[in-house]
C-alpha cells in the first residue's frame, strides 16, 4: 500500500482510539473530521473549495474529500 494510504488507515485507528476513550484535543477545530474552514466554505456554498482544502488538510482522495464534504452537507 502506498504510504498515504497507511497514514489514512493510521489516523483512522488513532481517531476511533481518542474517540473511545473521549479524549479531545482542544487547539483543534474540528467537527466529523472537518476543520472549521471547511466548514465554513461549505456552508457558504463553495463546495468544491470545500474539497480542496480538505484535500490539502487531511490527505485524502478526491472521492474521500467529496464524501465528506457532502456527508456535512447533507447532516446541515
């Protein structure tokens, strides 16, 4: 596997670990995985930047990133 897929999976088990024992890191903003700037962007309708600083932030795919966004979306 490629070593952004091995981080993905290894953040993915650190998030389901901090998440079991609650323990949150307060200098994060961080909603369902998304920072607040994405957050922002995408309650302003700028869906596609959304993605992109998503991208850039968590490393993920285009497909991921786009999931995530919407999935955020569709919670709104």
């Amino acid at each position: 596997p490629s070593d952004q897929a091995r981080l993905r999976r290894l953040e993915t088990k650190l998030d389901l670990l901090l998440k079991h024992f609650q323990i949150q890191d307060a200098s994060l903003d961080v909603v369902n995985g998304l920072s607040a700037e994405v957050r922002q962007l995408a309650d302003t309708g700028q869906k596609i930047e959304a993605i992109i600083v998503h991208r850039k932030q968590t490393g993920l795919g285009l497909k991921e990133a786009k999931d995530a966004v919407e999935a955020y979306l569709d919670r709104s």
